[in-house]
C-alpha cells in the first residue's frame, strides 16, 4: 500500500514539472484616485499652469468665480441645467460639452460602442448657438482647429458636430453672448490614458488660455443629482420637517399635564362600605333592593311577636310599641314595614335606615 502511494505521488510530482507555465499580463486600469476621476492627470495639468482647478462629483449652477466648465453631455439633462449653464456662460463662462466615452464610470480598457442620447433640451441650446450634433457610423478626427491652430488628437467618435459655416469634426465652438460654447465628441482626449499622446495637452492648454474670464477651471464627473449633496445644501428645510415631527410624535405619546400615571393602577374599591355599595347597586339593577327589604321586615314582625304582640304585625299596638321605642312616627314606621319598593337610591337608603333601627330596639 504504502509503494502505491509513493508511486502515484512521484507521478503527480512529475507530472507538475514537466508542465509549461505562460504569465500573461493585462492592463486593467489605473489604481487609488485615478481609478474614479478620469480627469485627475488633466486637473494637475491646469494646475501647474497656476490655473485654479475644481473637481466636482455631483452637478451644482456654475458660478460666476467659474471661468472653464467641462461637463458631459449626460448631467445636462433637463432645462433647468442647460438653461443654467447657457446664461452662464452668455456671461462670459466658457462651456466646453463631452459626448462619448464621458462618464466616471466608463472603462479605457475596454472597447465598445458608446450610445449617448442627447436630451431634447440640451439639442435645443445647441442649435440656438449655432451647433448641430449628428451621427454617423465613425468618424476619425485626425486633428482639431482652434483659434486659428491646428493640433493633431487621437479621436474617433460615433457622431460629428457642426458650425455654421465650418465642416463637421468631433469639435465645434461658437461665441455665444460674451462666453464660448464648445462640443467635444470624444472625451478621451482628455482622459487619464490619452492626454499623453499626440498633442491632447497641447489642445487642452489653448482651452484654458483661450478663456477670456478669469476664474476656476471646472471639471464634472458625476452622471445625476446626488441626494446627499442636495440635502447638505438645503438641509434646513429637512432638519426643520423632522424637528415638526418629532414634537407630534412626543405630543402624542407623552404626557402634557402632572405627573405619568402608574402602569397600574390599584382598584378605588377596598373597604367594606365600598363593597356594601357595590352589593346595593347591583340588587338595585336586579329588583329595586326588594330581595334585602323582605328579610329585614321578616325579622322586625318576628322580634315584635317575642315581645308579647299578639295582634297581627302591622296594627296600632305593634306600631306605637315601635313607635314608642324607636322615637319615629307611626307612619314612617309603616312605611318601612309594608311600604312600597323605593323609587331611587336615596329612598332605598332611608328605609334600610328605619329598618336598621327598629331591629335596634327589638331584643
């Protein structure tokens, strides 16, 4: 058993050594900040040439301390943007709008077809300025030209813009009011993995010197609003709703006026009055008190047959012998002993009374 073990593990060995090996290395892109901003080695580009540089992950108005904005195509996506942006930029702004391979999420190492649908609002400003964007199957833009210089790019796109009066190429501007608007419609250029080649930094730099207001050089990489940028920006509105919500909820749930109540709370009924009440109440519900009065009376005409009454219970001898005793009148005593049921508590109550005390007086 043992040999056999040995033999197949010499095979395995033997069989591992004599298999070949091939490393394969792959780019996958960059690591640490330049994985999420494809516009990092741009920003430090305009940086070194004492531009003031601004990275923005989610869309905000563009100020008037802003002089270059490049944003894409995608965040201008409903009139309030466009609209925002082209009154800025008729003051003097310069808007430079990326169409493909613009987005923070999109992969340099991958190759695929970008769809970039353009919004109805964002087509409308264009054509206002004089810009039409269209698209074709591919189009290879050997070279740029811009403010009377020519600079030789990389770029390919599936679709060209236009001015009025030029040829179509993936790059227009036009003036609009005192500012620019600018199309670009491929942004690799100026992405991490291309700005380095041909002469991209040399086009980028002529954007940046070309900018007659003086201010912060804007890069946008974000594709939406962002719900936590909007709600640090407008937080008093939120802080103030649940602040409201807060004195309902303890308005409703706590206590307003003295002290909290126990969870518990003792039964009011503990002594014997209180329980003598209840018992009256109820035999008041059943048969107005009728089933306590009989006995009562039965045991009064009992007492005063011992003491020597020989007549029947209710004449004028037993009456004024109680009366005599108890120092109630005669027909107050009569009541009590023949009377009718009592209309209400406080009747019932002073009949038992009289009764009560004609027993007193009866050994």
């Amino acid at each position: 058993m043992r040999m056999l073990q040995r033999l197949v593990l010499g095979l395995l060995l033997l069989g591992g050594g004599a298999c070949e090996q091939e490393y394969v290395e792959r780019e996958i892109g960059y690591q640490g900040r330049a994985r999420v901003n494809p516009w990092l080695a741009a920003e430090r580009f305009a940086q070194r040439f004492d531009f003031a540089v601004e990275s923005l992950t989610a869309w905000r108005a563009p100020a008037a301390a802003d002089a270059l904005w490049f944003v894409p195509a995608a965040i201008l996506n409903n009139e309030s943007f466009v609209r925002r942006a082209e009154v800025w930029s008729r003051r003097g702004g310069h808007l430079v709008v990326l169409l493909e391979h613009a987005a923070a999420d999109t992969n340099d190492w991958r190759d695929y077809e970008p769809e970039v649908p353009l919004a109805k609002p964002l087509l409308e400003m264009l054509q206002r300025v004089g810009l039409e964007v269209r698209e074709e199957v591919a189009h290879d833009g050997g070279s740029i030209r811009f403010d009377g210089e020519y600079f030789v790019v990389g770029a390919k796109s599936h679709a060209v813009v236009e001015a009025r009066g030029a040829p179509p190429g993936v790059f227009a501007c036009v003036s609009a009011g005192a500012g620019r608007i600018s199309v670009l419609t491929d942004a690799r250029i100026f992405r991490n993995r291309w700005i380095a080649d041909h002469e991209h930094a040399d086009f980028l730099l002529a954007l940046l010197e070309a900018t007659e207001q003086a201010g912060t050089v804007v890069f946008v990489r974000a594709s939406g609003l962002s719900f936590w940028d909007l709600l640090c920006r407008h937080w008093w509105p939120v802080l103030g709703g649940l602040l409201l919500l807060l004195v309902l909820w303890l308005w409703r749930n706590l206590q307003r006026f003295g002290p909290l109540e126990a969870a518990t709370v003792p039964p009011a009924a503990r002594g014997y009055e209180h329980h003598l009440e209840a018992l009256g109440n109820f035999h008041w519900r059943l048969d107005r008190a009728a089933a306590l009065l009989v006995p009562l009376r039965e045991q009064i005409v009992e007492r005063g047959q011992r003491c020597g009454s020989r007549a029947g219970p209710l004449d004028e001898t037993f009456l004024e012998l109680l009366a005599a005793r108890s120092g109630m009148p005669s027909a107050r005593i009569s009541r009590a002993l023949n009377g009718p049921a009592p209309g209400d508590g406080v009747a019932l109550t002073r009949m038992v009374a009289d009764l009560q005390v004609l027993l007193q007086v009866l050994p």
